[in-house]
DNA sequence: CTGAAAGCGCTTACAG
DNA sequence: CTGAAAGCGCTTACAG
C-alpha cells in the first residue's frame, strides 16, 4: 500500500514522467521504455493513486446521487440505471440515501462539494432556504428530477397531467366519487402537482372535490395500507376509486381492501403511480401511470454529462435544459368500470 | 468554485496554517483569529477541498460497496442501513450495483483501490480467479457479507443452517416431496449453503432428493414465476411444498401458483428466504427465513471501521473475524400442514 | 498562540 | 522520445 509512481520510475529505471505517460497513454513513448514500465507496474503491483491524479486534473470522474429512498423500488431501478449508464462512461457514483428530511440534503450537498464532484443528481423534490442557496450559488453541474421551480437543468415527467390522467381515466369508467392517496404537498412534483392534476381533473368533470377523501402519505406500502384503511373506515361508500401517488401506496391499498374482504377492482377500483415492478408483485396487477424509468436515467446522465463537458470547455456557458418525458397509462387488473346498479356478487 | 485556502488566509489576514487549523478545531486558537478566520470563509463561500486532504492524510472518508443488485429490496434495505450508520460516523459510500458478473467486480475493487477508499463492503458471493487474488492480496480493510471460504473478516448468517430449518419446517408440517427454487450455485452461501442445508435436511429425514424438482434461479420475482411454471408443467402433482431461496423468487412462485388457479397455501405450500418487505406484500404474507437486516448492516458497518481504526493504529494487524448472526423462521400465511386426504374444497 | 516551509502523489508545460 | 521541476490544495512537524 506504499508503493508510488516514484518508486515504478526507479525500479524501470526511467522518469516519474515517462510512467505517468505510460498510465495516461498521453504521448508516443518508444516501446521498449513502455516494456520497462509495465514490467514494473506488474512488479511492484502499482496502483496509481485517483486522488493525487484528481488534485492535479480538478476533476474526479464522481457523481453525487442524492436519492430519498433506495429502498423504494422504483427509486432503486433509476439509481441502477444511472449507476450502470455513468459507470461505461468512466464515472462512479458517490450515493446518499437520505431517509429523513431536508437538513441531510444539505449537509450531503456539501459534502459533494468538498468532495469536488464533477456533477450532482438530486432526486429530492422538497426545498427549504439552505438547499434553494445551495443550488443558487453552486457552480457544480446538477440535475435535477424534479421541477423546483428554479433555473436548474431537470429531468421529469408532467406531474400535473400525469395526475389529471390517472384521474380522468377512472372518470371515464364511470367513477364519480375518487379517493386520493397523495404524498407529501412539500414534494413538488410527485406531492403538490400529481394532487393538483387529481384536483383539476375532478373539477373539469364537475366533480366537487371532497377534501375528506385526500389523505398524505409518504409514498410507502405501509402508509398506503394506514389511509387506505381510515378511507375505509371513515368514508366507506363514498368512493368507488382511488388514485394513489405510488404504486407502492397502492399496493397498500389493495392489500388493506382484501383485508377488509372487500375486491379489487370488484368493490373498489385503485390506480397507482410510477411502474414500479411492485405494480406487477400484487394481485390483481395495478393499473399505473407508467413513468419511463430508462429514458429518465439515460437522459439524466447524458444532459449531466454534457453540462460537465461543456463546463470543461468554457467554464461560464451553464447551459439549463428541461427535458420532459412521456408517461404512459398503463392498463391492468386493478381498476373496473363502474357499475350503479351492480348486484354484489361472488364472481 | 476557485477560492483555496490561500485566498482565506488572505482575506483573514493570517496564515494558511491558521486557516487550516480553525478549519480542523486542532489546536488551540485565539478566539480573534478564529472569528476573522471564519468572517473570511463566509465571506468568500469557501469550500475546502477533500482531495487535497485526502491526499494530505491519506485517509478518504470513502468506503465502497459492491452490492449486486440495488433493486433487490432485501439488499437496498441493507445499503439503505449502512449508508445511515456510516454516514452518521462521517463516511461516504462509493456504490457499485453490479447486475452482470465478476468480471465487473474486479473491475470495481481496483478502482475502489485507486480511489484510496478507507474499506470496502462486498456483498458479492461468487469467486473467481481474479477476484480470488484481489481479495488475497489488498491490503484494504474488508468485509463480506458471505463466507468465500478465505480467510476474509464476514459477516454472516448460517445459511446451510438456514436452508436445514426451512425444508425441515415444511417436513415438520407433513410435507415429504419438498420442490426447491434455488439461487445461482455459484452463488456460495445464498446458492449453495441454503441449497446444500435443503438437501441435508431432506437426507436426515430419510427423504430422497428428487432432482427434477430443484430449479435454479437468480433471486429475481420473474425466476420464481418462470420456474415455477416449468414445475407446474412439468412436474405437477409430485410435490406439496416448496421452498424458495429468495422471497422475491418465492412471491413470484406465489403468483405463478395462483395464475394457475391453484391455492396458497391450500394446494401448495410456500416458504421463502429474507424477510423483506416482499414477504409481507404478497397475498398470503409469506413464511420465511428472515435475516437480521439492521444487525447485519450495524455489525458490517462496526466491524470494517475497526479494522480501518486498527490499520490506523499500527499498520499490520490485520484482525480477520467471522460474525455469525441468527436467523429467524418467520410463521406468515404461506404454509399449512399438508393433509394426505384432503379433499379439495373451495375454501 | 502563530507562521514558513516541506511534502502528500500525481500531471504537464517546458526544454532538450 | 525523454526528463527536471513546478504546482494542484491541503496538513503538520518544527521553530519561535
């Protein structure tokens, strides 16, 4: 663990040079000085040092990834992706799991900087004041999978009409009175704006939004289990659906109506959120807003890296993208027209 | 994104020793100078930089984890827990989500090497030559989280135990013609331990094991579901019980059985291996073999910073440990006690 | 309590 | 094609 570049240049008997040269491959070297260095590499088992070399290039091949919650499957299949696509591409990835609230994001934001990463994914939707100043100031490349509502280079989908669709697709079965499991209103897209097109929706059908059938999660199973099972205990026949802001909330909710000896989508029909492989774990399978999980993280590394190189070249052109995807309303068992007059029956 | 701790003693009026050393608390400072120190470093939004530390000290504050499937919830909740009890002790995680093989391992453990990180967390379990050497000769602190059969500091459960606990509780319930869905061999505790312990197991119970109803896998929802199709085909009627060697696989077996209009646990009896959040959101919940996520991830966690703290000390003693945790058999819906005449009922 | 200077392990103009 | 030397941004004996 001691042996240097210094020590490889004594024991092939050339300069520090001319071994930093055979790493790089950065000039024509004769073939018999790169013989010489190899051998010694192998010799010594050399392993040149990335810190040194970042110090030196101001540049360290690491990405911050800044994840809610890895353990949400459809945030676990994005980092994958992301993971896979940045490593062909030479980068590794520096991964904070943030469980709790926004102080972390900032404390590992900077943590990031310090660390000199070349470029920041932020999936983390809330913002609180340190986290707006850190993002306003820094000179870091960053993307962000959420639209903060700041100059910054995102990749998303459309919420709002993401919400209005799964919305206005259990209104056009037939269903009247919608429950919604939502998320955190702090969370701008998949909590304010996935509510708001639920909202919308409702009220371009002439539909009265009933507040008492909106409860906030967090996007977990068991959350969605808990409000599904309030929903059904305090507003029990005042809804025939209901649209949740993750699947795993809905799978949640359709494990809480059979609990309750209740069907899906007999009794109750239930749309999720994301496409997560959960949607196809339960039964009957959800019907879901699809979101495109590796068109979201290709087009996340790749508008990263084009700011990093870009920034390389010039370093003032920031330029900001928004790139915003297709969702896709994906049809299963989990949601059926409504029928007013439907005898309950066994099948 | 260019102010350097020259610029701050500067600023300050003082020295880069000052600077550094109110940067560190590392000895005693007149309150004056710390306070223009400080004054200085807001002013000017100074972020020092860790490379030139690290390089400094020759410490990271990086460990790195090769995990071979983020996705995986078992092992997302695992990297979700030591993330957290590492970051709380002021490490970062390097992660490397390794879906393909090993060759993609060695490629990782040497860039965690000329990354200098403090230690590295292997969760992969299959070894190969090279892998075999890296492993024989790093001198960075390790842990994994199986048993290579090398003299490797582990962290572990006895997976051939485990595997001898599930298949005797399916025989303890009157099951004989016990179907396994088993990992990948190579795989040398989850593949094979668990494996071996099912086979042990049918042995001492003077079961004889019938090749034809053990299928393997890789761990993944659509392995179960593939194979258990393939043993409903195949091998129909010639079993009553099977254990799986993931719960993801297990659930997926759970679903393939009920697509098959047949019953959990009615007309099949299903065990499966984790205790992750899968288990509890199939209908029926599944029995399973739950590993101690938060111990295992607690103790990997404590275990690799004291090596690194021994290295630290005195650089030679390298202190191998093996920590063997307990397993649990957890007793959910998905098992019932086989009944030779029963009649089948539709309840 | 404070500072000047050497050095961590590399890369890269510059000179030959 | 090859090498001597400066420098990347810090820390840390050493001296005062």
């Amino acid at each position: 663990m001691g042996v240097k570049i210094k020590d490889v240049a004594r024991a092939a008997g050339v300069s520090v040079t001319s071994v930093s040269r055979v790493l790089n491959k950065s000039e024509h070297i004769s073939e018999k000085l790169e013989k010489k260095v190899l051998r010694a590499i192998e010799d010594l088992n050399y392993s040149p040092s990335l810190i040194a070399k970042s110090l030196k290039r101001n540049k360290t091949y690491l990405i911050g990834v800044i994840i809610p919650d890895i353990t949400s499957n459809f945030q676990a299949m994005i980092l994958s992706r992301i993971e896979e696509i940045a490593g062909r591409r030479g980068y590794n990835l520096l991964v904070s799991n943030i469980v709790e609230d926004t102080e972390k994001v900032v404390k590992y934001l900077n943590i990031y900087q310090e660390m000199r990463v070349d470029g920041i994914v932020l999936m983390h939707e809330k913002l609180n004041r340190d986290i707006g100043l850190f993002l306003d100031k820094t000179q870091i490349p960053l993307v962000v999978h959420a639209d903060l509502g700041m100059n910054l280079s995102t990749v998303i989908i459309d919420d709002f009409k993401a919400g209005y669709d799964a919305t206005s697709y259990l209104i056009s079965q037939g269903h009247r009175r919608i429950a919604m499991i939502a998320g955190d209103k702090r969370d701008l897209c998949a909590g304010l704006k996935r509510l708001e097109g639920y909202t919308v929706a409702c009220m371009d059908h002439g539909i009265e939004v009933n507040e008492a059938l909106i409860r906030y999660g967090d996007y977990k199973l068991s959350s969605g289990y808990r409000l599904m099972s309030e929903l059904l205990r305090e507003s029990r026949g005042e809804f025939t659906a209901v649209f949740a802001a993750s699947d795993d909330m809905a799978a949640g909710a359709v494990n809480c109506i059979h609990d309750h000896q209740l069907h899906v989508p007999g009794d109750l029909s239930v749309i999720g959120f994301d496409g997560s492989q959960i949607a196809d774990i339960v039964r009957p399978k959800l019907t879901t807003i699809k979101q495109p999980v590796d068109r979201i993280s290709e087009c996340t590394v790749d508008l990263l890296l084009e700011i990093i190189e870009a920034n390389e070249q010039s370093s003032s052109t920031h330029t900001m993208r928004t790139i915003v995807l297709e969702h896709e309303l994906v049809e299963q068992g989990s949601c059926r027209a409504y029928e007013p007059r439907r005898v309950p029956s066994k099948d």
